[in-house]
C-alpha cells in the first residue's frame, strides 16, 4: 500500500459516513476552537490513517474542527512528549501506540513523559496485525524452516524494523527469546525504508504491520510466513499464525487515543464516548476491514487496564531480550 493510498483511505467524507451524532451547541466543546490531534509518527502510516479519521468523524460528530499535526521522532516519543507539556484544556490531543504508551517505557533509560501519570486514556482506536515476513530469495518457506535456518546460523542474517524499541523491532525480539534463535537487528527510519531494503535483500527478515506490507506479498516481492496474532487473519486465512508455532506467541500493534492528563473528566468521557461510537459506525469497519486493521473503540476503564498488562508484558520481553535504548 503507497503512502497516497493509505491518506486517501484516511480521507473518509461525511458524505461517506452518514451515522453522525449530533452536534454540540457553539458555548460546549470544542465550542468554535481548534482541536489538534498530534499524532507522533510520520503522515501516510497507521497511526496517521487512525488519527484523520478520528480527526474527520469527531468534527462531524462534535460539530468543531479537528485537525492532525505531524510531529515525529525518537519512536513517537517527541510528539507524545509534546502533548504530556499542552494545556490540560481538550484541545491538544493525541495518538498513542504500542511502542509510547507500553515498550517505549521498558527499553527506553529516560523518557520525556511518564506514560501513566501524564495522559489520561480516552479508548484504543484499533488493533493492527503485524507479520514475519522474509526475502523472496531466502531458503526458508515456513515457520519451521526459519527457525532451523536461524538455529543452524546465529547471527547470520539480519531484520529490520522501523526503529529501535516499535512494535516491529520487539516483535523480532520476542521471536528470537520464544525460539532462541539469534539475529541481527538493523533499525530504520521508517518501515518504508525497510521493505525497499527487504526487497532488494539487504535485510533478509522483518516484522510490519500489514497494511505496509500486505500489497507486496500479494504481488509475490516478499513472502510472508506467519502472522504475529494469536489466530489467522480473515484476509489471510491461509497464512499460520505464529501461535501455531510458538503458543502464547503475540505482537499485534495496537492504536489508543489520549488526552493530557488534567484534562476535565467530562471533556474525556464525552470523546471516549464518541469514539467508541465512530469505531462501530460500519463505514468505518469496512474501510479498516479492507486495510487489515480490527477497530476496537474501548471505554477508558477497559483501555487503562489494557496498557497496564501490555506495558508489563512488554518490560518482561525487554529484560529477556536486554533490550535497552539510552
């Protein structure tokens, strides 16, 4: 999938999405202001995907205007941080992931932002799956096959991912330890810049999240082995899950929207609220359908929960793995 499609997939009309709430009175929030959703990574990925199309159903829903504001680095650390610093006012929002709101914490020696104490959970937008996915020249079709490649020669080959400490880089990470295999990691600026590296072999092994990756194994340039999920995806049903291989095995990538924390709580719960509901508005579901992402659209109670065991889960593969980002 091109970064152009993937923004024009963000871009769903009103027209599009019909089922809108109605609108608040000019004095409620947002009241005529602003909203900005930074969202902590680059335009055209995952993250951006979710963040406009929060940013397009919540304006129609609430009757404001929200916006999305780029600002990338350091793992999604730099925009996050940001947001951790805004007025606690509703109106500087943002979209956490995985890696800033549960492995960045583990792998990360310092951080600009405490990512319990700083934000307050509004809901998980979605979940999105990622996949083992190697060369197309590399002698090894299956799971087990990897395996017994990597066994007969640690630290031969190399993976990549989109940087260190993402979802990406643990989700080799927590392979290696489940397996104990052993590989070398080369971390990238974007997971674009990884797949143009695993096409022309330079790395021979990755982990992505498919709505990156999908497009070219289905153009048969890079072959995908499993899904890092705990069962087969429906738009793949063919395809193992790592599960199959490895029981308990899990790296899904998972999306949540976050206010900073102070914010008052009914401005919080009225956008908790109104996301859950656009996360089951069925245009909604279709348009993510097609690009492999599951919406989830949680209350604070169940997301809140949901970072505590993730945030866990992740620091015990970081000692495992020893891995750490000073």
């Amino acid at each position: 999938m091109t970064r152009r499609t993937i923004i024009a997939a963000a871009c769903l009309s009103g027209a599009c999405l019909a089922a809108a709430g109605p609108a608040f009175a000019q004095g409620d929030y947002p009241g005529g202001k602003v909203v900005t959703i930074v969202v902590p990574f680059a335009a055209g990925g995952t993250t951006d995907l979710l963040g406009r199309i929060l940013a397009d159903r919540l304006g129609a829903r609430l009757g404001g205007k929200f916006i999305v504001e780029n600002r990338a680095g350091a793992g999604g650390n730099t925009g996050v941080a940001a947001v951790a610093r805004a007025p606690a006012d509703g109106y500087t929002l943002t979209m956490g992931t995985v890696s800033t709101h549960a492995i960045n914490p583990a792998v990360y020696a310092k951080l600009p932002f405490d990512h319990v104490k700083d934000f307050a959970p509004i809901s998980q937008v979605a979940s999105v799956p990622n996949i083992l996915m190697v060369n197309i020249d590399l002698p090894a079709k299956t799971v087990p096959e990897l395996i017994e490649l990597l066994k007969k020669n640690p630290g031969k080959y190399s993976f990549g991912s989109s940087g260190a400490g993402t979802s990406t880089h643990m989700a080799a990470e927590l392979f290696k330890v489940s397996t104990g295999t052993d590989m070398a990691h080369v971390p990238y600026r974007s997971s674009g810049q990884v797949t143009q590296d695993l096409l022309s072999g330079q790395i021979q092994i990755t982990f992505d999240n498919i709505t990156i990756a999908w497009p070219h194994v289905q153009d048969g340039k890079i072959r995908a082995l499993a899904t890092a999920t705990p069962q087969r995806l429906e738009v793949a049903k063919d395809m193992p899950a790592l599960a199959e291989f490895i029981p308990g095995y899990d790296a899904s990538s998972w999306h949540g929207f976050f206010a900073p924390s102070g914010v008052p709580k009914e401005i919080v719960a009225r956008l908790s609220t109104e996301t859950q509901a656009i996360m089951r508005e069925q245009a909604v579901i279709d348009q993510l359908k097609k690009l492999g992402v599951d919406p989830v659209g949680s209350s604070q109670e169940q997301f809140t929960a949901h970072i505590a065991s993730e945030t866990k889960r992740w620091a015990e593969v970081a000692q495992k793995a020893n891995v750490k980002i000073e």
